[in-house]
C-alpha cells in the first residue's frame, strides 16, 4: 500500500459500509512497523490487509475484499502477505479477530479461537456524578517506560512502537499511584480507538469512569474486554455498560505470555 493508495481505498471500503479507515490506512501506508497491502483490478483497489509488528507478535487484520471480487482467492492472497511479511520479521506468533464471514479462511490458514473480545458501550456522565480520581492525570513524557512495562506484561508482545507515538498530553490519561508512576493508562489513536491497560479492576473503572466524564453530554464510550476477563465484564455491567458486539480472537503460532484481565481497550482489532 501507498500513499496514493490511501484514499481510494478508504473510499472503497467506506461503500462497503466498513465505516471511515481513512486515518488508519494512512497511518499503516507510512508507519514502518507496519506492512500494508492491497489487490488492484483494472486500476481499482479492491482489496485490503496488514499485518503490524509488535515485537514477538503481529496482528493480521483490515482484510477486506470488494464484494464484485470475492470467492476468488483475494482475501486468502492478502491474509498470506501480511503472513508472510509478519513471519519475515521475525513475528512468531500472530492474532486477529475474526468477522464469522472470514473465521472459516482464517482457520483453514492455521488459526485456532484462543478467547472472544467482548465490545461494552456506555453513555456519557453528567457533572453530577463528581469529578474524575484524582489519581488520574495527562501523560508525561517521562511515563512512557512505566506505560510500555505495563503494556508488555498485559499483551506479551511489544507496542513501544505504537505508545511512543500516540502518547500525549492531550491524547493520554494516566491513573498513578503513591509514588506518581503510571499504574495503568489511557492512550487514543488518531480515528478514536484507545489502548486501556490496568491490571487492577479498580484502577480500570476509574480510567473508565473519567472517559465517561470527558465525553459530552451525548457522548458514548466502549471498551473492550476479553471473556477472561471475569470480574471486569461484571464490575463494568453493575457500572451501566452494556454489551455492544462481540468477536472471536484467533492466534497462530507460539504462545504468548500475557494478562488478558489487564487489557480493558484497543487501539482497534489490527493492531491490537
């Protein structure tokens, strides 16, 4: 994928009712932990996939075919690239979520359903509900090593790549303890997701809670848990939220050492 390529491709997979891509597809076309592609016909894009390198891990994902051409190996050609560009750099293990209509390639390209995202969505909180912790505070810089720690031990694969650019005053909260490290966080991408970390269920809901007070009076917020995640998806529903949508998380290759019940969102489900 090139940059001239952004655009077409964003537009084509927004007829498809794929929703806006634009800002990711052009953040994946530059970025260099990153390896993106498309399938063209007669000049056209119709066809997307990407894999992103964090570390031991990749996340294959945005495969997405243009309906006139489906059926006809397209989305099977452009899940083995972002593979086999994975693999390449030396990735041993790769994730995706999966949409029931491509569960059954990517099961027959070696992926097994490891565990299931579960999407929660919430409204937005009034000023009666009182203010946000007062644990909770804009990124500094020097956070960063404290958050790409956490980070780590939550995934099992290594997203400095991603944190070190999005991480911000202005796009990232961190909730802190006695001594003013980040005991979880915060971080949201340019086209809205956020990466949630926090291996307390307290510390989640706090983070949460104050996303839910800085959204606007009409504003709604989601995060994403996994189905280990147990305790979180029952504190998170006696919070109010409710379950939005829900979707299997595949892996192929070594086992990573993680910590599902500290992950609470995503930056979005190709790239994890």
């Amino acid at each position: 994928m090139s940059v001239e390529d952004v655009e077409p491709a964003a537009l084509a997979i927004l007829r498809d009712d794929w929703g806006d891509r634009r800002a990711h597809l052009a953040f994946a076309a530059t970025h260099p932990g990153i390896r993106a592609f498309v399938a063209e016909a007669d000049g056209a894009v119709v066809g997307t996939g990407m894999a992103t390198l964090n570390g031991p891990a990749a996340w294959i994902g945005t495969v997405w075919v243009d309906p006139a051409y489906r059926r006809h190996g397209l989305g099977r050609a452009l899940t083995a690239a972002a593979i086999e560009a994975a693999e390449g750099a030396g990735c041993a293990t790769l994730v995706l979520v999966a949409t029931e209509a491509g569960r059954p390639l990517y099961e027959s390209m070696g992926f097994e359903v490891q565990t299931r995202y579960r999407i929660l969505e919430a409204t937005a909180l009034g000023p009666e509900s009182g203010p946000p912790d007062r644990r909770i505070r804009p990124y500094r810089e020097d956070d960063l090593p404290a958050m790409i720690a956490l980070d780590q031990a939550a995934t099992g694969e290594d997203r400095a790549h991603l944190l070190t650019i999005f991480a911000s005053p202005t796009t990232t909260r961190c909730l802190v303890g006695g001594d003013d490290r980040p005991r979880g966080f915060v971080v949201r991408a340019p086209w809205g997701g956020g990466a949630t970390i926090a291996p307390d269920p307290e510390d989640a809901r706090a983070i949460l809670r104050a996303r839910r007070l800085a959204a606007g009076p009409s504003g709604r917020v989601r995060a994403g848990l996994l189905e280990a995640n147990v305790v979180g998806l029952e504190r998170l529903a006696s919070d109010g939220w409710h379950r939005s949508w829900e979707a299997p998380r595949l892996v192929r290759g070594a086992p990573l050492v993680w910590q599902p019940a500290a992950i609470w969102g995503q930056f979005n489900h190709a790239m994890g």
